[in-house]
C-alpha cells in the first residue's frame, strides 16, 4: 500500500536529517538510483526497522549514509561478505547492497561470485558507471573497448565484464539491468528483486558525466543521458531482430547493450536450506556421517 | 503545480530535458550553489506524469496536481511522447 | 531464527567433563561454552581442525557455520554477524592472517567484538605449514596500518586453548574490540587432557545493549548508561538506524574526513579505552621469582622447555624464575619493569628471531641484561639449550 505520495513526503520518511544535499556531481545516476530504491521500498511497505544497508567503497557506496536506516559502510569490494554475515546472524532482516562497478566486479569479484553461487538471500544494486569515479576517473573492470580514463589515457585494450551474464551463469535467481532515464522499469525490477528470495542482482547502467562523460567527450549531461538511450536495447527486441531483422538492423544493434531481465528463477535459498539442516541433524540425534 | 526547494538543485538539466510536454524552463533566480533552479513555464501542458519528480536525482521537485486535473490530462502533448526504454520514436 | 544460548544443548554436545583433546578443538569448546553462534573460517594449515569441529558442532547447537571464499570475507563476515548481534570467530594461520589485516582494523574503527584464534606457523609467506613458531607476535600490534590497540592472548596448553578462547570472547565484548587467540602449530595439535569448567564456574560478558530513547542515543562516544568509554552497542534489527562507517566518524557516526578534532578524539577514545583498564585484566604466571636473579620471560608454547630448564637449574643451585606472560598485549610494562629491577639478566626464548624480547628491553629501561634466544624452523627449544643460556 502506498501511503506517501510524492517526493517532499519520502524524503521526510526516508532519509536522514541533516544529510541532504548528496555529495554527488550534477546529472550523476546514482541520486537517481537512491530514489528509486525507496519508492521501491515505500510500495513494499517495509518495515525500515528490519532492513540493514551495506556497501564498499565509492560514490555508488555513499548511499546507506543518506537514508534513515541501520548501515554498514565497509571496506573496498567485500560489502557481499559482510553482507552474509549480517544475514546470517539475523535470518529476518532485509540485506541490500549497494556497490559499484568497480568494487563488486573488481576487487570485490570472489565474494560476488560465491554468493551468487551459494544463493544468499540478499539484493545487490550494483550501480555501473564504467569508471573509478570517486578517486578521480580511472579504468574500471566494465569499461568498453577504446574508452579512455586517467590509468588508460591511449585507449582501453581489455575487454570488458558482462555481469549479468556471469550472474546468471551462477545461477542467481533474479538477474536485470536496467539504465536510468526512465523510472518505471527500474523501480518495479527492485521491488522483484527484494522480494525475491534468493540472490537477486539488479545493475544499473548510471552516468558519470563529470569522469566518464568528460574523458570520452560524451558531452554534458543531457547529450551524455542521450547516449544512453541510443545504446541500450531491450532484450527481447535484441533477439527479434536477430532472428528476422535485415543485416542492417543486425549490425546496428550489435554494438547496444542489452537491458531487461535476464533471469528470474525459483531456487532453495542458503538459509532456508541450512535451518532444514538444523532440524534434519535434530532429528537424527546429530551423528554426522562417519568419513 | 510543483514546489521546488531552491537548495537542492543542482542545475543539471535533466527534469528540463526529459519532460515530455516541454512544461519546464530554466528560472532566473540562483540558489545557494550559483545555479538556476527549474520553474514551469508561463504556457505550459503539465499533466501532472511526474517524470521530473521521479527523475530528479536530488528529490528537489514535488509535483502536486492542482484541482482542474481531469481536464488538463485531456489535452495532447504537442511534441511526440518518449518511449518507455530504448531509443525515441522516429 | 536468532541463536540462544542454551546451557543443557551445549553440555551435551561437549560429552564428558574430562577429556583427551587436541588444542585446536579446545578452542572449539570455548567458542561453544561462550555461546559462539557464528563461525565462518577458511581451511587453512594448522587452524583447519578449529574449522572442522565448529563444522560438525555448531550446527548441533543452532549456530550457523559457513566457510567462506578466503580469510578476507570470514573476517568481513564475522564482523557483519557481529553487528546483527551474534558473537562471532574465525580461525586462521600465518598466510591468512596478513589477509585479514584490513578488516581486523575496521572491526577496531568501529568498535565490533570478534574473536580470531591464530595459531601460528612458520613465515614469512608459505613457510613450513606443519610446524610452528611464534612469529606474528608483533604483526598482532602493528600489523594493520593506523593506530589501534590490540588485546592478545598467548596459551601453553591445551587447557588454557579452552580458558583463552572463553576470556577472549569476555575481553571482546567488554571493550568491543576484536581480541586474537595466539595458539601456534604445536598447542595446536598437542593432544592433553583438560577439564570442561561447570556451568557455575563459567563467568560470561555479554555487550552491553543500547536501550535508551532513539532519538536521544549518540553510538560512538562514551556509554550514556554507566561509566565507562565503551559505547553501549546497538544491534541491527532493534531500530537504533546506526550507520557505521570505517572512515572517521563523528559521535553520532557520520563521516567527519576533513575535521582533525574528531579524528584526535575518535582514536584516543578507542585506544584508551583498553589501555585505561590494562592492569585489571593482565594475566601472567609467575614462577620461582622470590628469590630470583635470572629470570626468563616467555609466552606461548616456550614456557615449557624454559619450565624443565628452570627446574634442571634450581636442582643445580642457580637461581631462575620464570615470567610467563598470558596476555602478551597490550603489554605488561609495570611487571617487566618490577622484574628488572629485581634480577640481573632476562632471557627471552621465542620461536622467532626476536619480538618480544624488544618490549622487553624497552620497559627494563636498562636495570638488567636482556638476552634473546631464538630458534626458527619449526621445531620448539630443548631444555638443554635453555640451560646454556643460564650457565653464560
């Protein structure tokens, strides 16, 4: 049930006293991503209460500062491992994660990688800018080919990361992407992924004009929006057209990256599958298996 | 209508930019960061869609629908309507 | 499903009051007795067996074990579980260690109790895995960047494996601050006889919870309820919206990077907050030191050959004593000062080329001759090589 209406309302719901304006740039996604987070959470009905934010290290991570809820802002890349703990220790609560490109695919791959393996009940929103922005615009893990940052200033020569393809090789049970210019998808995906119980991995293509957008002259902030909008596709439109489109449409969405949901899975969550555990070893008078 | 809070805003443009009716404009007053916040404009088709305020990064816009609602909704967006994801409409 | 300690559950996975143990699952039978109900660990020589009996006993009384991907994430999980309120510990080794220096700092920045039991091996870098030694005795103190103040605790025996971890766990959650167990490759897989404590005789601390008015609760200063600079804890999931943070934080926990003040105030708080209260929670052992003029000070798995060497000497006329230190940091200046000044040489055996024998020296302050006696490479001192050190 909704009960807030509009955005003076969340704000005064939601956040925290005093914290507001973000430090973020103008026309930066990850403000835009915070907001989506909450109207999200506000459709639920969530008891803020019982939900515990972490995060690592960078812009996307500074979110859990601003809203009114418990937060754990950890070190670079292992906010998955805390996350786990947290969880583990408190079965009820709701665990989200916020990170970024570069800490979760980066420094932060193994823990990112055998969660979604072990298939822990929590929600990463990882927000992609394709760049290290916080400290001042170096090469990320999911930069395309031939961008340049201040540790590549003659071009990107390695091949990006496709997350979302790894995710759902795992097995995750909820995997999207989505990028920011529209609020209608984004917000419904976060609540899918919330309730979803399981490893739900939720990528937001985000723009970084002020790093990203200013070494790949990408323009200001509106023609930097643009370009988003001009090179993402949705998946089932890509697939279309890969089976019935002209050699011409083939060519030109090749390039586009592919936005939408890509896995939605039911799965038997770690915890769930560890309690059953519990009672099963309770039954039996707790003799392990002999070796 | 909308309520802005002046502080807030950063100037980036998007809630300009984005809405689909061309209801908004730069204003001349500056706020506290030395940018000029958004206001509608004079003539302007606001249907009350509150992409501006979904959009907006800083919460800084709060669209509230004024009593003659029904009747401004009826009336047609003179420029063509963006679509939901992926490119615009040619 | 939150854990409870439950006396009776735990006794009777524990078995009988007397047992023939190992001292890697001593320190499992303290962790169980302390209402450990968190475990996450990594396989690593010789800590493996510690992962192994919490994977078997843990889940029987209702903990939760998992084995994480490498040390950086069980460290990083015990400190998340130790914020939704569980009391928490991982085991590791030399190699591990080094890996879990960035989160052991951050669980002392924002003040989490966690237990990690580190029974050493030889280094640096692989080492001989099967052996031990006694050489991160100094990393336990300095070996995160930044200034903190380590609590450390150094067993001889199997027995006090079990004691240690138990008073790790109570000095934790005291100070609210990570607290290493520093077992080596030799306790740890000694096999000796011990004697599980009663349930009467087992004094526990739990963390003090945070139950003022919301509005009126700052986390990150002195307790607002007794008198003490231990903050009063907030667990996640009770509604106290604590943001905590590894960068420098003002009192209500918000991020204060450019103020130098709250900084200053921030670590002094942290630091002193252990080192105001050292002398009521030291620990040590004297042995023969009334009439001593020379004595050794040892920790650790040296304190028994120098035991035998002491004992080869008294019956040979010489007077030796013996200080065993049992909780080797924050270390004890006053006694090694007392010491000094009441012998004429200090020797200080250690399975390493010299650690504590440097604390040792500083704190004599020059009143005795300080001698190191090293021996790398895996194997302990023979009573024998003691002894010459006496005869010098």
């Amino acid at each position: 049930m909704v009960i807030v209406k509009t955005a003076e309302e969340l704000n005064k719901k939601y956040l925290r006293d005093g914290m507001w304006p973000t430090i973020f740039c103008n026309g930066c996604g990850n403000g835009v991503v915070l907001e989506y987070t909450l109207w999200a959470i506000e459709e639920l009905g969530l008891d803020m209460d019982k939900v515990v934010f972490t995060s690592g290290i960078g812009c996307s991570s500074r979110l859990p500062g601003y809203i009114n809820a418990d937060g754990l802002h950890t070190t670079h890349g292992r906010a998955i491992a805390f996350a786990t703990g947290v969880k583990a220790a408190n079965p009820d609560l709701h665990v989200v994660v916020f990170t970024g490109d570069g800490d979760c695919t980066g420094i932060g791959g193994n823990h990112f990688i055998h969660a979604a393996r072990r298939n822990i009940d929590l929600t990463v929103i990882l927000i992609n800018n394709f760049i290290y922005g916080m400290t001042g615009g170096q090469l990320a893990p999911t930069a395309p080919v031939g961008s340049i940052a201040t540790t590549a200033p003659y071009g990107n020569i390695e091949h990006p990361f496709d997350i979302c393809l790894l995710a759902k090789a795992l097995g995750a049970a909820y995997v999207a992407r989505w990028p920011v210019f529209h609020p209608y998808q984004p917000i419904k995906s976060v609540k899918e992924g919330i309730q979803k119980k399981g490893f739900s991995l939720l990528e937001f293509l985000a723009p970084c004009p002020t790093e990203y957008g200013r070494y790949n002259k990408l323009g200001d902030v509106k023609k930097h929006w643009e370009w988003y909008e001009n090179n993402t596709i949705l998946i089932e439109e890509y697939e279309k057209i890969m089976m019935y489109g002209t050699e011409e449409e083939k060519n030109q969405v090749k390039q586009m990256i592919q936005v939408g949901v890509f896995q939605n899975i039911e799965k038997p969550e770690f915890f769930t599958e560890y309690h059953k555990l519990l009672e099963r070893i309770a039954d039996k008078g707790g003799k392990p298996a002999k070796k | 209508m909308i309520v802005i809070t002046d502080d807030w805003c950063k100037g980036c443009g998007i809630c300009i930019e984005r809405c689909p009716l061309d209801a908004l404009e730069e204003s001349e007053k500056l706020n506290r960061r030395g940018v000029h916040p958004p206001q509608l404009k004079e003539n302007n088709n606001c249907n009350y869609c509150r992409l501006c305020e979904l959009l907006c990064p800083d919460l800084a816009i709060t669209v509230l629908p004024d009593k003659d609602r029904k009747e401004e909704s009826k009336k047609q967006p003179k420029q063509p309507m963006l679509r939901p994801v992926g490119g615009r409409i040619k | 499903m939150k854990y409870i300690r439950d006396p009776k559950r735990i006794r009777d996975v524990l078995g009988e009051n007397v047992q023939f143990l190992q001292g890697d699952m001593a320190c499992v039978y303290g962790g169980l007795l302390s209402g450990c109900s968190f475990f996450a660990g990594y396989p690593i020589t010789p800590a493996s067996e510690v992962a192994e009996g919490m994977a078997r006993l843990l889940p029987r009384v209702k903990g939760t074990y998992i084995q994480m991907e490498d040390e950086i994430g069980s460290m990083a999980a015990i400190i998340g579980a130790a914020w939704a309120g569980a009391k928490s510990m991982t085991a590791t080794s030399g190699p591990g260690f080094s890996l879990m220096m960035e989160n052991y700092g951050y669980a002392v920045m924002t003040e989490t109790p966690c237990v990690i039991v580190n029974v050493q091996r030889t280094g640096p870098s692989t080492g001989q895995p099967t052996l031990g030694a006694q050489g991160d005795m100094m990393q336990v103190r300095w070996g995160t960047h930044g200034d903190i103040e380590a609590i450390a605790l150094a067993p001889s025996s199997v027995q006090e494996c079990l004691d240690f971890t138990i008073e790790a766990f109570n000095l934790s959650e005291r100070f609210r601050n990570p607290v290493c167990v520093m077992t080596d490759g030799e306790i740890g897989h000694l096999r000796e006889r011990i004697i599980i404590p009663d349930e009467k005789d087992l004094k526990l601390l739990e963390r003090v919870p945070a139950t003022i008015d919301k509005n009126k609760f700052i986390p990150f200063t002195k307790s607002q309820t007794h008198n003490s600079k231990v903050p009063d804890f907030p667990t996640f999931g009770t509604g106290y919206h604590t943001y905590v943070t590894g960068l420098t934080h003002n009192k209500k926990g918000f991020p204060a990077t450019d103020k130098q003040k709250d900084h200053e105030e921030l670590i002094e708080r942290i630091v002193s907050k252990i080192s105001d209260e050292r002398k009521k929670f030291t620990m040590m052992e004297r042995m023969n030191l009334d009439d001593a003029k020379i004595a050794f000070v040892t920790y650790g798995a040296t304190a028994r050959p120098a035991e035998t060497a002491m004992e080869i000497a008294r019956e040979k006329g010489i007077k030796v004593g013996i200080l065993r230190l049992q909780l080797v940091w924050p270390f004890p200046k006053e006694a090694i000062e007392e010491l000094a000044s009441q012998v004429k040489k200090i020797i200080v055996p250690e399975m390493n080329l010299g650690q504590i024998v440097h604390p040792v020296r500083e704190y004599s302050a020059g009143q005795c001759e300080v001698v190191s006696a090293p021996k790398i490479g895996g194997e302990m001192h023979l009573p024998m090589e003691l002894f010459k050190y006496l005869e010098a």
